[in-house]
C-alpha cells in the first residue's frame, strides 16, 4: 500500500513516473500559496509532500499529523520551517545537488554581463553606436580576482569555471577545512580579505542569523571602487539600502543579483533604477535540467524514507553560531594569472 503525497507544483515526469512506480497516490494541489497547501493537508492528510515555492510554516505541518516526509525541490530551504518538521517527526529533506551547476552558471552569467556594462550597453548602442563601442568601460575576466563566500557545491563550480577564464579564486567558507575546497582555489579564514582584495565578491551562502545582512554598509566600502558584488544565494544576506547607495555613489562598481530580499520584487525598489544593478528573478535554479534532476532526486527521498532507508539528502538541524569551523589555510601550487599573460 502506498502512500498520498501531494504536488503543489507540477515536477517533472521522471519524479513522478519513480512515485507512480512505486504504487504511491499522487494528490495534484489545488494551487501553490501556503493557503492552498492548508486546504490540500486538511481534505487529503497526504503521507508526502514536495514543495517548490511554497512558504511551508508550523500551522501547515502540524495541519497533517499523518505527514512523514517533506522533500524541498532543489537546494535553498529556508522557506521551509524545519524545526517544526523535526518537531512533529517529519522528515525534512532536500536535492542540493540538482540545481549546483545551474546556479554556478548564472553565476558565471552575472560575472560576464557586469564586466561588459551590459545594461548600458543595451541602453546606448543603437542610439549612439561608438559611445557604446569605445566609451562604455568593458573589463576582462582574465587576472581579475573573484572571492567566493561560501564553497559548498555551488561555490566549488563556481570556482572551477572561474579558473576555466584565468581568474583568481579566493573563498572563504568557515565549515569546511581546507583541504576539501577545488585546486586551485586560495583558502582564506579571513572574510574582509575577500572584500578588500577582490573584484568579484560572489556570495553562495545559506540564509542564516550569521549571514543576514552579511553584507553591509562597512564591508561594502571595503570592496574596490572597480569590484562587483554577485549574489546568486538569498537576499537576506545582503542590505539592500546598504548596497544601493554603494551601486548609486560608485562605492563599489555595480552588483549582479538573482536574489533580492523581497520576491517578487517590488516595482519601487530602488535598485531598479540603477544602470549598473542587473537584477534575474531568482532564475539560477529554474533550467529545464535542473528541474528534471530535482523533481528525480526529490522522488528518490520519498522513496528512500517508504522503505525504510537512510534518506540521502536530509536537512539536518545546524546552529551556525556554534557549529565547528576550520582555521587552516591552502595557497594553489600555482602562478597567478596576470594581465600580460600570453
């Protein structure tokens, strides 16, 4: 006998075909707001569920007491109350690996279109081609130097593509010991180091009470009045006001972002008025790949947890306030590129 596990969202055929498969009921949601969610626990007390967008809180989860298993469609979580999972004797899990390479593109993607002025560029050719041409300023990635906060699965493709384009890699990462980060990479323990010396500040952290608002106003104006911020993790970690002025009075050079603190945004958000501010709807998980490898990955977990396996995937609960970090330090046995290499 199998169990009810309830979509809010559509997945992908191969997560559903493994379910079906396997002789589970697949309950289609009424729709995907928390409310809608309710609605569905309260009629059906499915067994399962797997949840995309949807803010999951204590009332939904403890709505259901039949409710085993909540799966995350994808890596980020934090809408996604996981105490109150733990607390009911849910099983909370995830798929962080199923959108890693899609978000390290998206990256990449921000990376590129900063370095190239690409909205001014946008804004300027057609009216005025050799402004666009020869006064719009343009940098190569080549000998530029990017600082990753965070190297996880994310931040570790992120570093290989880089050095794929000759940059510098530096990243910070406190949980993880040194000898665990890519080759190549120069592990520092020193977090304004990546601010200071940087021209690429990419930020692929967790949303946490350590990194909200990680960075400020002062860390801000230690990065180079030539440096990028990247953020494709959570808004949280960024103060939206903070950067604005940064964007807005050259502190910094610009910022490319595929999360900002309020989704959707909102239309007065004054970042939207800035030509060196791109800012994606949060896109850097949503490929057509990506979706197929986390719908399977997410269905596997249910599966997992049916037959009584150790998930692979479970969120675990983490105090990053007293979690264990790591000092050590690594340098890659490497030249560093440099402007004039040929």
């Amino acid at each position: 006998m199998g169990w009810k596990i309830l979509l809010p969202q559509e997945i992908m055929s191969e997560g559903r075909k493994l379910l079906e498969d396997a002789g589970h009921t697949i309950i289609d949601g009424r729709g995907f707001e928390t409310a809608d969610v309710l609605a569905d626990f309260k009629e059906y007390q499915p067994d399962a569920m797997i949840v995309r967008i949807t803010p999951i809180t204590r009332e939904v989860i403890e709505s259901n007491p039949n409710l085993k298993v909540i799966v995350r469609h994808g890596a980020g979580f934090d809408a996604l109350d996981v105490k109150a999972c733990h607390d009911n004797n849910v099983q909370a899990l995830y798929a962080p690996v199923a959108n890693s390479t899609s978000v390290a593109e998206t990256a990449m993607l921000l990376i590129l279109e900063m370095s190239r002025n690409v909205t001014v560029l946008h804004k300027t050719w057609v009216d005025d081609y050799y402004k666009a041409k020869l006064k719009v300023k343009k940098s190569t990635l080549n000998g530029k130097t990017l600082g990753l906060i965070g190297c996880g699965n994310i931040g570790s493709r992120v570093a290989k593509r880089a050095l794929g384009f000759e940059m510098n890699v530096m990243a910070y990462d406190p949980y993880k010991p040194a000898c665990d980060f890519p080759e190549g990479v120069e592990v520092v323990r020193d977090l304004d180091r990546i601010f200071k010396e940087c021209d690429y500040v990419s930020l692929h952290c967790p949303n946490t009470p350590v990194t909200k608002n990680l960075v400020n106003k002062e860390r801000l104006a230690m990065m180079k009045p030539t440096a990028f911020l990247i953020n494709t993790a959570r808004g949280g970690c960024v103060d939206e006001t903070a950067l604005y002025e940064a964007c807005r009075d050259g502190i910094i050079a610009g910022a490319g972002l595929d999360a900002i603190q309020k989704e959707p945004v909102d239309p007065k958000n004054p970042l939207l008025t800035l030509d060196n501010v791109i800012i994606y709807p949060h896109i850097g998980g949503n490929t057509t790949e990506a979706a197929h490898r986390a719908s399977y990955f997410a269905a596997m977990g249910i599966q997992e947890v049916y037959e009584g396996k150790a998930p692979t995937w479970p969120i675990n609960d983490v105090d990053y306030k007293t979690a264990k970090t790591y000092t050590d330090t690594k340098k890659p046995d490497t030249k560093p590129a440099g402007m004039f290499d040929f």
